[in-house]
C-alpha cells in the first residue's frame, strides 16, 4: 500500500512539473545544422547544432530536441542526465586512420546531480543543452571500432568530418500507466567538423619567466605543508586507478570528484614532492577561472590521495 501511495504523490509531482513549448524558431535563428527526426513511441527526436564547425582543441555543443508527436502528454524522467546516453563519433573522412567510432566515456558520479523530471503537453517540444566544452564530469573519447592493436582513450578527438550519434534511453522507476516514454532510440547522424591547427602556429612552451611563475605558485602551498601524518588529515576522494597511473589521469579524477569546481581544466605545471611523501606530487591546474595546486600520492597497488589548495599565481608582465 505505501509503495502505490509513493508512486502516486511522485506521480502529481511529475505532472507539476510541466515545460512550456518554446516560441517558434524563426529563419534568422533556426540551428546551423538539424538531424532527420526519429520517431518512437510519440516522441519526435532530432538532434540541433549551432557550431558544426569546431576549432581545433574544443568540443562538440548540440542540443537534443523532443517533440510531442502524439495526442497526450508525455513524462521525460531524469531527462538532463545525457551522460547516461550512448554518444559515437565516427570520422567519414575517406583515409581516416583511426574512423572510429568514437565513443564518449563520461566519469560520471551517482546522484551529483538532482533529477530532472519535464512533461511535454501534445505537439511541445523540450530541448535538451550539451556542452562538452563545460561537461558536467570529466570524459575521454574510447576507440569502440574493429583493432589490431590497443588505442588509447583520448582527450579531443582528432581533426576530421564526423558523423555523430546518440542512442538515448530515459528511466522508468513507476511502471506502466504514466505515461513516461522510455525509448530507446538512436538518432539520426549529425556532422561535425572538427578544424586541424594552424600549421604555422606552432605550441608555445612556457617561457623561463612563466615556469618561474608557476614554481612559485606552487612552492606558495607546499612551503606550508607539514610532513607525511600530518597534512594528511581530513577527507580525501577516493580515487581508484593504479599506482603507475599518468599524472594527467590522476588529475583528471580528483577534478572529476570534486563537486564544487569546474570541469573545464588545464595542466600548467607538475612537480615531484619527495620531500613530503614519497612518490607525491605537485599540480598546477587551472580550473574554469581558478588557479589550484593538487597534491597526489599513490596510497597502494590501485589508490590514490588528493587534494586541492588555493593558490596565487602571479604572471609576468604582458602574459
């Protein structure tokens, strides 16, 4: 009995929760490029991007649009959380090395974010906003094509013309009789072109006087650590990768777990820290707008401490 009275009062909470259609897109705003549309179960799905041209070093921003294409409301549940879809990327470039497809790996935590429950009335359409230059967790893109040999996860994907598609399935915690669309359903391809770089813009490496900036801003924090037992008190994130792991993997996770920053984040600086622990080491990171230090240290075969510091980084003139 206590289990029906809880699916009906999550059930007039739904329904509270209702999504106004948007006005119509006129000409002057209509998106750059739009899927064809996958009809399933009475919703309409196509896939909208406004920059089908990225610059070497971003990634890809679309939105997913559902249209109401039957004569009742519909029940999206969870709606928001993209990354528990199926993203693949595959490069149609004819010669491409590594075609894919690509398939987006996003480190998502359980329950970070709240639920996101949206009804669309008959003909209303909900668009769902992806941004993976401002992801809600940190990703990697893993090789999921035929291989004769292991290829890494990367970071960005590589310079190329790629058709993208998303299979989506939505949660159905109550059962029949709410008119919950589950799916699933797997779009039709949108493209993407992602630019090469500047062959005449070469990567600038730090000058001497920038590195110095950087050691300073480190040795800011580390000058104020006391030795391994001590600085070591309070909580740390639980990260599980082995004790061989790149610095930049480490990284990447306790940025990951850390739920009150960015995930947007940049490497300035890593430095050994043997003298506090063996085997530590010291991060420069820029995160959003934040400059941070993260220490970290393996603490067995698959563990890892970390934590992040607030710092001051002062560039030199003109940088």
């Amino acid at each position: 009995m206590s289990k029906w009275i809880c699916a009906l009062f999550m059930l007039t909470v739904f329904q509270s929760l209702t999504w106004a259609a948007p006005a119509a897109t006129s000409p002057a705003t209509r998106p750059a490029a739009i899927s064809k549309p996958v009809v399933k179960d009475g919703v309409s799905i196509s896939v909208l991007t406004d920059r089908p041209m990225i610059a070497a070093g971003e990634q890809p921003e679309c939105a997913v649009r559902f249209l109401n294409t039957s004569k009742d409301y519909i029940n999206l549940y969870d709606v928001d959380a993209f990354w528990d879809w199926t993203f693949e990327f595959t490069n149609v470039e004819k010669g491409a090395a590594q075609p894919g497809p690509w398939r987006l790996k996003m480190d998502s935590i359980p329950h970070r974010y709240p639920l996101a429950h949206k009804q669309i009335k008959a003909g209303e359409s909900l668009d769902v906003a992806i941004n993976l230059n401002d992801p809600p967790f940190t990703f990697v893109y893993e090789y999921a094509g035929p291989m004769r040999r292991t290829i890494m996860p990367v970071r960005h994907l590589s310079p190329g013309t790629y058709e993208m598609r998303i299979t989506i399935g939505l949660k159905n915690p109550f059962g029949a009789g709410y008119h919950l669309w589950e799916g699933p359903a797997t779009t039709e391809p949108i493209e993407f072109t992602i630019a090469k770089a500047d062959p005449k813009a070469k990567e600038v490496e730090p000058s001497a006087e920038e590195i110095s900036a950087y050691d300073a801003a480190i040795k800011h924090v580390t000058e104020k650590l006391q030795p391994f037992g001590l600085w070591m008190n309070g909580m740390s994130p639980d990260i599980k990768l082995p004790k061989n792991a790149e610095a930049e993997d480490v990284i990447a996770a306790a940025v990951n777990m850390n739920s009150s920053m960015k995930k947007v984040y940049r490497i300035l600086r890593v430095e050994p820290l043997d003298q506090l622990q063996k085997g530590a080491s010291a991060g420069l990171v820029r995160v959003g707008k934040e400059v941070k230090v993260v220490i970290f240290f393996p603490t067995g075969e698959t563990g890892w401490w970390t934590r992040f510091y607030d710092t001051e980084l002062v560039m030199p003139a003109g940088k």
